[in-house]
C-alpha cells in the first residue's frame, strides 16, 4: 500500500514536470502559419492595412486551430 502511494506520487510529480517543460518551451508553428504572418507584416510594410487585417483574420484563426490541437496532443499524451 506504501509503495502504491509513493508510486502514485512520483507519477504525478513526472507528469506535472513535463506538462511544465513542455509548455515552457515555444510552439512549433505550421509553415502555412508562417507564411500568412509573413504575408500579413508584408502589406503592413507596403501600407496595405485592409489586406493586413483581412490576413490577419485568417492567421488568426490558423493559429489558434494550431494551438487548440497542440493542447489536446498534449493533453492525450499525459493521460497515458
């Protein structure tokens, strides 16, 4: 019974840790994201703001479908 416990613990403590170095490191965006915000800062340079919002719109919503599924993966992996 002691060691079941000590065991349930250690397996918290290592989940918990991994949770936290995985969401302190930054994302691996897309290449498709990428390519949408570096449109998007190429009409802000040539002074194309309605263009820039409009892409903007659609990387923002890109990247949070990103961050949403990168969540669930990380969510799926630790329940393993």
């Amino acid at each position: 019974e002691k060691l079941k416990k000590t065991h349930e613990s250690q397996l918290l403590t290592l989940k918990q840790s991994l949770k936290d170095e995985l969401h302190s490191k930054p994302p691996k965006w897309s290449r498709d994201l990428m390519d949408w915000r570096k449109r998007e800062s190429i009409m802000v340079d040539r002074k194309l703001y309605r263009e820039a919002q409009q892409i903007k719109l659609v990387s923002d919503a890109l990247e949070e479908e990103e961050r949403a599924n990168m969540n669930s993966n990380l969510g799926s992996s630790l329940q393993k």
